[in-house]
C-alpha cells in the first residue's frame, strides 16, 4: 500500500464513523472533537475499524492521539508498510 492508498482508506473509515463523505473532511488537520462533536467513544470506534480494514493491532493508549486524519497518517507506518509512490 503506498501513502496515498493509505490516506484514502483512513479518511474513507474515519467519514463513515463520524456519518460523513470524505469531501466533508475539509483538512487532515482539522480536529475530530472540535469540528465533528467526536467523543472517545468515537476515537475506539475508528481504531477498531483501523485495526479491522489492515489487520493490525494498535494499542488502546494511543487512541487519544488519533484526533485528526494527520496524526492517525503519522501513526500508520508503525504498524503497516508504506510503499514510496
């Protein structure tokens, strides 16, 4: 997978939860609590499905960092490989 494979699949699941499109997602760094009411209940439910769509584990600590689609990219290549483009 490469990193704009990755950023298309992580926006695509973080819209579904949040009941959004992905065109409503105006900026990677806009915060999910801020502009989208997201709670923590939110952050588990992107997590999991994270964890579900590329078959990884990530630890539940880190969930309070994955609060924007910036900081879950910068999260990703800990636990999948990115392809270079």
């Amino acid at each position: 997978m490469n990193k704009s494979q990755l950023k298309n699949s992580v926006k695509n699941i973080v819209a579904e939860i949040l009941e959004l499109s992905p065109d409503e997602i105006v900026s990677d760094d806009v915060l999910f609590t801020k502009q989208y009411g997201a709670d923590s209940i939110t952050g588990i439910e992107i997590l999991a499905s994270l964890e579900a769509e590329f078959g990884i584990h990530i630890p539940e600590e880190l969930v309070t960092e994955m609060n924007s689609l910036s900081t879950i990219y910068a999260l990703m290549p800990k636990f999948i490989e990115i392809d270079q483009e």
